[in-house]
C-alpha cells in the first residue's frame, strides 16, 4: 500500500546573499557593486558573493584567485560573523512571531511550520509575504521564500523566484512541479548522484518516479526508498525547533604550508584553544575526536580516537591531537590543520529526540494554502 503524504503548510525563508547584503547595507559606497566576503588573498575562499558579483560567475567556496579573475573589479571585504550573528537573531525573532516551531538550518535560512500559527492565519502564502516584509521594515534585507506541504519542497521552492521573490507549491500541484523537475535540482542530489542518476537515464522527477522501488534500492542503495517517496511529495521530516549539534570544529588554513610537526602543534595548540571556547559556550562535550589534515596538493586526511570518557578541556583535545599527528609521517607539507569532537553528551542515546509519530492532518488544509 502506497504511502499517503500528510499535508502541512511549510515555510523555507532563505536571505539573499546574506553576508554580503549586510555588508553593503552597513556600507552604501558597496551598493550595487560587485562584492565578495572572504579572502581575497592566493589561500583565500569566498563565503558568499552579491548578485553583482554572480553576474560574472563569483560564487561561494571558490577560491579568491578564481573569483578575481572572473571579475577583476571584484571587491573583498574580511566577514564580520558577530554582525551576522546579530541581524540573524533579529530575524529569528521575526519568526517567532508567527511560530514556535521554527528550525534553523543556518544564520540565514530556517523552515517554519505555519499549519497552526499565532496569525490565525489559514494562508501560508500570506504569512510568507507577511514575514518577507517585516524582515524588510526592520532590517533592510531582502528575504526569498518556498512554501509547499513538506520540507523537501519548500526549500527547493525557495530558489524559484530568487532574489526577494517567493513561491507557492499547493498541495494540487506538487506532483506535476516534481516531475517537470530537472533532477540536478533535487535538494540532496549534488554532482556525483546527479552523474549517476544520468547513467540510469533519470534526467527529471518523471523520470525518477517511473523507476520502481526495488530498481531505486537495487541501484541507489538506502536512499532509493528516500527519492522513491520524495518524488511522490511524501516525506515524514517534520519541522524541528531544537537541532541537536552532532559535533563542533574549528580549523585554520595557513599562509605558507607547514612542513614541520612542531609548527603544527604550535597551530594545533591555537585551534584547541578555540574549540575550548566554542565548547565552553555550547555547554557540550565529546567522545570522538578527530583530526583533519589537507596537504598543499589539496588531498585531505582525517584521523580519530575515540575516548571512554567526555572531554573539553584544551589539555586533553591536545593529549589526543598529539597522539593522532605522530600517528603516522606526514606525507607533504601541510595548508590546513582541523579539530573536531562528535559523539556529544547532548546526543538522547534513549531516543527521546526522535520526532513524535506522525499525525495526519485535515485535507481541507488543501484550501487557503
């Protein structure tokens, strides 16, 4: 028996081109200017990019050599995360306004579940609209919007109309939306499935929904139950106001590559200090430790432990570190050094995280979406 969608009305409210938008509102001599924030420097990495700037191809997590040979004119400007920290809590409180049960995925996108809000209401359209303008009012910013009966379509939405549009997908259009659908937009579906996917003769959602379960799961593994749903406009994710951190890190990409173990621990020493700090704050501490290396010919290497007892402290992330760099010779010089820790003590081993069973909602939701 083919399982039955619940029909919530879901929000993704994503700004445009977040860090950079600040800075061109803090700044008016940047607007209306190509600009990029991050390094602009032969190690440099762009955090994000303003429409100017994606104009000629600039975009996030290319590096600063690309980026300045793709738009000589390109401006850069060094990120200032207090600040972005500071309107992303504004706009947290925006939506709050309309309901608790907002998730945030990152300082500048969160999904919001409007099936049951503070407006009374009953069109999530509106309250889209509604929440766009008021972030506008009290911040200057532009925000896009994707509103549709799950997670899964409401973010893919979101991009529809971008920047400072959005886009509804009621509950009478959700399959013929999926299947007209080019694959490679499928959130989750990044080059190498989107490649695979190919191979298999799936270019669109129509494509994909023609493949029979067995044929998903024979070739796609454990996920092809995932797009078997997922192209049906079935999925159970529901909207979380308490993200559980699996883990926290803290890395440093240096200058000049190191050659020596004894600048790295110097380094390392740095970067512990640091997660100390972010530890402290998030009142967490971890089991797995984890180091991560990139050598200057960009191939990247972990190494973990993991411990019988919680850690935290500096002291005891650098006994460990210093274990796990002699581990073995280093093979090149090194540009980035990492720390992380997982396996928290914020982590419900009972599973009282888990979502609730699911609960079936009217289907004259279908109205007024």
């Amino acid at each position: 028996m083919e399982e039955v969608a619940p029909i919530r009305k879901i929000i993704h409210v994503d700004m445009d081109a977040f860090y950079a938008s600040v800075e061109q509102l803090d700044n008016p001599e940047l607007r209306g200017k190509p600009l990029a924030v991050g390094g602009g420097d032969t190690r440099g990495v762009v955090s994000a990019a303003s429409y100017e700037a994606r104009k000629f191809g600039v975009r996030s997590a290319i590096s600063g050599t690309l980026a300045r040979k793709r738009c000589p004119e390109l401006i850069f400007v060094r990120p200032r995360f207090d600040r972005y920290k500071e309107i992303s809590s504004q706009i947290r409180k925006i939506f709050l306004e309309f309901t608790d049960l907002v998730e945030p995925l990152s300082l500048d996108e969160a999904y919001l579940d409007v099936t049951q809000n503070k407006k009374g209401n009953p069109s999530a359209t509106l309250i889209a609209k509604e929440i766009r303008d008021t972030i506008k009012e009290r911040t200057g910013l532009n925000a896009s919007a994707g509103i549709s009966i799950n997670k899964f379509i409401a973010k893919i939405a979101s991009d529809v109309n971008k920047p400072n549009g959005q886009k509804t997908i009621p509950p009478e259009e959700v399959i013929s939306f999926l299947e007209a659908l080019d694959i490679k937009k499928f959130y989750g579906v990044g080059k190498v499935m989107k490649e695979k996917m190919y191979l298999h003769g799936i270019f669109t959602g129509k494509d994909l929904k023609a493949k029979p379960i067995e044929y998903l799961e024979e070739h796609f593994g454990k996920t092809g139950a995932y797009y078997y749903n997922i192209v049906r406009g079935i999925q159970k994710s529901e909207v979380k106001p308490s993200r559980t951190r699996k883990s926290l890190a803290a890395e440093r990409t240096f200058i000049k590559n190191i050659s020596s173990e004894v600048f790295m621990m110097e380094r390392l020493e740095e970067i512990a200090e640091e997660m100390e700090r972010r530890l402290t704050k998030s009142k967490v501490a971890g089991k797995t430790i984890t180091l991560k290396i990139k050598y200057s010919d960009f191939t990247l290497q972990t190494r973990s432990r993991t411990l019988p007892l919680y850690i935290s402290s500096k002291e005891l992330l650098m006994e460990n570190v210093k274990d796990l760099l002699y581990q073995e010779k280093m093979k090149d010089s090194v540009r980035l050094l990492g720390i992380s820790l997982s396996n928290l003590n914020n982590e419900d081993k009972k599973g009282r995280d888990k979502p609730p069973p699911e609960k079936e909602i009217d289907v004259q939701l279908k109205l007024d979406f």
